[in-house]
C-alpha cells in the first residue's frame, strides 16, 4: 500500500515537471510548418537542448502573419514569428509589438543589408518564374516576352495581400518598371490562370500541368534535382533583373517567454538550423553552413541583377502598386 502511495506521488512529482516545461509559441507560414518544411526538424532540435516545447502555429503564408499579429494585439499567444521579409519589415516595426532580438550584429552570407536590432534574417532567395523543361523549350526571357506571348500561355501567381512571393510580385514590377508598372500588369493579365492565396497552392497546381509557368523561386528546382534526381524544372531569368527576398524572425515584446524566444531565435542561426534550411525551405541559407551547400545548389540559375526596394521605399509604394494591381486583375 505504501509502495503503491509512494509510487503515485512520484508519477504525480514527474507529471508536475513534465507540465513546468515551458511552451514557445512561434507563428509562421504553412510550408515552413509542413512535415516536409524545415520546423519539425528545427522544433526537435531546438527542444532537445531547451528542455522546452516549441508550438507551430500557421496562419497561411507570410504576408498574413503580419495582419494576425495586428488583430491580436498584445494579447497575442506568440513569442516568435518566423516568416516576415524585408518588404514587411518597415510595417511590422511601426506596429510596436516586436522587441529587440538582443543578438548583436551577425556577419550574414546575404546579398544585401536587410535586418536590425529586431528583425533577424534567417533565409534568403530571388523570386522567379518556374517552368519544365520538357513542356516549355523557349521561356520568356523577360516580362515583355512574356505579355508577347499568346493568352493561351498561363501562369499562376500569389495575392499580394496574404503571400510573400505575391507581394514580391508587386515590388519586382514595380522596381523594374516604375510609373509603367500598370502597362505592364495591363500586358500581364491574360496570361494570369489564377491568383492563390498562398505559394503552397500556386506550385501543386503548377506541378498538375495547370499553367506554363508558376511564380516561385530560383532556388525552387533544387527541391526536384536534390529529392527527385530531376533536373526538368527551371528558373526563367529575365533581363530586368530579379527581386531578392529576405526572410525574418523576430521576438514579440509580449511574449512571457522573453528568455527562451531569444535563444530560439540565437539557435536559428545556428550551423545546424542553418544547415536545415536548404534542403526543406529551399532557399539559400544566411549564413552558409560549415559544409557548404547541398549538391545540387551548383545547377541553379543565379540573376545577373538583382533588385530590391528598401523596407521603407517597399511600405510608400505598397498600396499604390496594390492599388494598380486590382485595378488591372479585377477588369
């Protein structure tokens, strides 16, 4: 009867240290989140030397983290967001609800400076066109070629206001073009198949045999070189060049978890986070790992230019070019 008592007290002591375990609640997009994207292999990581438990919790793709993060407020259940870029990152700072990263400077393998005191970039990429080689022998070689085209070639891209690459769309016309942004987005609109909410959307379809090109990411074929030995599918390079995405995390100033959010966000730019990234986000990662990156990498199409507008310069032409882009889409 004693042994038994005591027994139960024990399993009971456990259960209560099993339940102190702290809980960090991270918010990112669907496909980081996936079982095939990089977060169960950095949550098992990362909880096997925190002696914590990390909780993903999506809201769709990158571009609607922002916008839950507004409507929640202070009462917001998060401590980390993984997933905002450097076109989000001027609104993001404005809303107040991010706190220091505490890091210092990092020395990151980025093309650009992008990042500060709060927001930490932890991957990287050029956004591009994705097309098969065994369907399509001529892609477009810039965004005139490709309006030049008959309506009957399709691609499918991202909403602007819920995706990433959809808002990098937006701002990779609008660097390229300036004021002829509308003409362009005019000569552009036959073309457009369907409009996704999301990058995860837009590429299973793409991978159906729905549309001739999909928007997605220079770095996107090493997903098939790497995993499937196929080399069939291929970044379009286009002449006016490609806009360069930044991925961020940061810290919540209303996390109760201030500590453990800073040693997550430490931990991401660990080698072995960084290691992870390649090969499950599939972009480049911002500090190359100790090995270098994966074979396969070395095939990839790189832009001989590559253009980005400053987080400030991406928030003052945001709306306009938004504003252009519906106005087009929606005739």
């Amino acid at each position: 009867m004693r042994l038994g008592l005591i027994a139960a007290v024990f399993a009971g002591l456990l259960g209560q240290g099993a339940a102190a375990a702290p809980v960090l609640t991270v918010y990112t997009y669907d496909s980081f989140a996936s079982e095939w994207g990089p977060g169960p292999k950095i949550k098992a990581l990362f909880e096997a030397e925190c002696g914590c438990t990390v909780d993903f919790v999506t809201a769709g793709d990158g571009a609607s983290l922002l916008g839950r993060l507004r409507l929640e407020g202070i009462r917001s259940p998060a401590d980390v967001v993984v997933g905002l870029d450097n076109n989000l990152i001027d609104a993001a700072r404005e809303s107040g609800l991010f706190a220091p990263h505490g890091l210092g400077p990092v020395a990151l393998d980025v093309p650009v400076e992008v990042g500060d005191d709060t927001f930490l970039p932890f991957d990287w990429g050029y956004f591009a066109f994705v097309y098969d080689r065994t369907k399509l022998s001529d892609p477009p070689d810039s965004f005139g070629t490709l309006i030049g085209r008959p309506d009957s070639f399709k691609i499918i891209i991202q909403d602007p206001r819920s995706s990433t690459p959809g808002l990098g769309l937006l701002l990779w016309v609008k660097a390229a073009y300036g004021d002829r942004a509308p003409e362009i987005w005019k000569g552009l609109a036959p073309h457009v198949l369907t409009v996704t909410p999301g990058w995860s959307e837009a590429y299973g379809m793409f991978l159906k045999g729905e549309a001739d090109m999909v928007l997605s990411y220079t770095t996107s074929p090493a997903y098939h070189i790497v995993e499937e030995q196929d080399d069939t599918k291929a970044a379009a390079m286009f002449a006016e060049g490609h806009y360069l995405q930044v991925e961020v995390a940061a810290r919540l100033a209303s996390s109760q978890e201030q500590e453990l959010a800073g040693r997550f966000l430490s931990f991401l730019l660990s080698d072995a986070a960084q290691a992870v990234l390649p090969t499950t986000n599939w972009m480049y990662p911002a500090i190359t790992p100790a090995e270098g990156l994966p074979a396969g990498f070395e095939k990839l199409s790189i832009p001989e230019r590559a253009l980005i507008l400053t987080p400030e310069e991406a928030r003052s032409v945001r709306d306009s070019a938004l504003d252009e882009w519906l106005g087009t889409l929606s005739r």
